[in-house]
C-alpha cells in the first residue's frame, strides 16, 4: 500500500474517530506538546484574504470557567471536564475594515507585501465587502462574516486533534451577551477589537459515542459536469 493510501485511511479513521464528546474524562490531561501542536493547526488555518481575524483564549482558571459555567447551557459537562477549553474569538466590525489599523498592520508587517500591492489589495478588499458581499454597512453580518472565518480553525483543530487521538466538542449553547461582559470584566476580553464566536472543549472521553450517522454521499453531493 503506497503512502497516499495509508494517509487517507488514517484522515477518514481520524473522521469516523472525532464526534462531539458531551463530558470528557477530567483525570486525563492533555500534554503541553500535543496542545501546542493542535493550536499551531488553528494558527496556520486559511482565512479569507488572509486576514486571520481569530484569537484563542485557552481558558484553564477553574474560578474563570465556574463564572462562564451558568451562561453556557451547551456544554454544562465540557466545561468543568475538559481538559483545555478554548474561546474563539472574532475581530470585530471596524477591525475588518479595509482601511482599519489592523488590516493595514496584516498587509505590511505580516504579509510584508510591497506598498503598491498593499495598495491594490486594499481597494480590492474595499470593493469585496462594500459592493461584492455588500458588508460593509451591516455591522453584524460584519461580524458574523468574521466568524465563520474561525470555524475554519475550529475544525482544523478538532481534525488534528482526533488525528492524534484526543476529543473534542465545539460550542454554540451560550449567552453570547452574558459570556463578553464576564471576559471584559475578567480582563481577559477587549470588546472594542474582539466579540465571541465560538468554544470548544479538548480532552478524552469519558464515555463511547453511539455509531456516527450520516447523509449518503450522494445526498449532499451534486456533480455539475
């Protein structure tokens, strides 16, 4: 069997591996190095024009994840099991525009494009979400746009994660209002530049799923030839 072959065997084992652990079991840690190499994996995800417009807040204050617990009705057992708990944060409207501080910032210092490429892509990016997307005057469409941006890292990580055998949960059940006012109180949030898009929870499970279920594949693919 060639390499291209075990590779894919072990990405689908790694899919049919992965579901949404509902408790994890909180004895079992994860280690510093598979952490970091599930973060790198969200830290080196795509995002559109390459702007990375996430942060992720590695939250393990067991004071910090009681105070977030009463708001977060999706994961009542996660939270206080995981193993490492993960806020996903998302820029926030003004940050995105195309003349924003932070936009200019990524295109010189990061990118390090020369000043009539930043020039050119910053009018491009200008037309993309005034006329294209027609973003620019819908503040949380804006925002929405932003994080779908992060689900991209979301799901880089769970799949590195249950590549290397660890599980994991993403989290939409929360207070979004609730949960930014205790992070911007906590220090932790600065609500001018980022709002919450998403958490996720890592660990082992503590108990087996039940068989993964899903649509055929020719139920959600349409081939157009």
């Amino acid at each position: 069997m060639d390499t291209s072959t075990n590779i894919k065997k072990e990405i689908l084992a790694a899919y049919q591996f992965r579901h949404a652990a509902k408790e994890f079991d909180s004895s079992k840690k994860i280690s510093a190095e598979d952490f970091q190499f599930i973060l790198q994996t969200g830290r080196l995800s795509p995002s559109s024009f390459g702007f990375e417009p996430w942060r992720f807040v590695v939250v393990q204050n067991p004071e910090i994840r009681g105070k977030l617990l009463p708001y977060t009705w999706g994961a009542q057992k996660q939270l206080p099991t995981a193993s490492h708990f993960v806020l996903i944060l998302s820029r926030q409207p003004k940050d995105m525009a195309a003349d924003s501080d932070y936009i200019q910032e990524m295109m010189k210092n990061v990118q390090q494009l020369p000043s009539h490429v930043i020039e050119m892509k910053t009018k491009l990016y200008d037309k993309f979400l005034k006329a294209d997307f027609k973003l620019q005057d819908n503040e949380r469409a804006m925002f929405e746009w932003g994080a779908r941006q992060t689900y991209l890292a979301l799901g880089n990580m769970m799949t590195a994660a249950a590549q290397i055998g660890i599980d994991s949960c993403p989290i939409e059940g929360f207070d979004k209002v609730e949960i930014e006012r205790i992070l911007a109180e906590e220090g932790i949030l600065d609500a001018e530049h980022f709002g919450i898009a998403c958490m996720v929870a890592f660990g082992y499970r503590l108990n087996e799923p039940r068989e993964k279920a899903r649509q055929t594949m020719e139920q959600v693919v349409q081939w157009v030839e």
